[in-house]
C-alpha cells in the first residue's frame, strides 16, 4: 500500500496563534516581509519593543495595539 503524504498548512492565520513574546521571525511571517524589514519594524520609534542583550522580542499584544495604532503609516 502506498503511503500518501498530506501537506498541511501549519501557518498561523491569526495574531493569537502566535506566541506572547513575538521575535522577528513571527513578525517577518505575520507581515509578511523579510527579515531585514522586520528588523527595521522592530527597531522603529514606538514599537514596544523589549531588548535583552542582543536579542530583541515584543509582546504580541502591544505589537497588535502598535500596528492598529499606525495603519496607513509606512513603517519602513
């Protein structure tokens, strides 16, 4: 018997699927941008963005309330 591989769309499709703590790459894939640009966000005045050393992350709430806050704007 053959065995069928089924792809499934493991995607989150809404901002309460992702984690608490946001890192760029959940930004990136929300967004859909590439990492630079979600770096670029990140780093944007206003952003709630949260640094520890080198790393960078942003609850997701807050990043919900800023982009709501800034529709229309570029951010980049």
């Amino acid at each position: 018997m053959a065995k069928t591989c089924e792809l499934v769309n493991t995607r989150p499709k809404e901002i309460e699927d992702y984690p608490p703590i946001l890192q760029a790459r959940h930004i990136q894939e929300l967004l859909n941008v590439c990492e630079a640009v979600a770096y670029q966000i990140m780093h944007t005045e206003g952003c709630p963005t949260i640094k520890m050393g080198k790393r960078m992350v942003v609850p997701r709430d807050d990043f919900w309330d800023f982009l709501m806050d800034h529709k229309g704007v570029n951010l980049w």
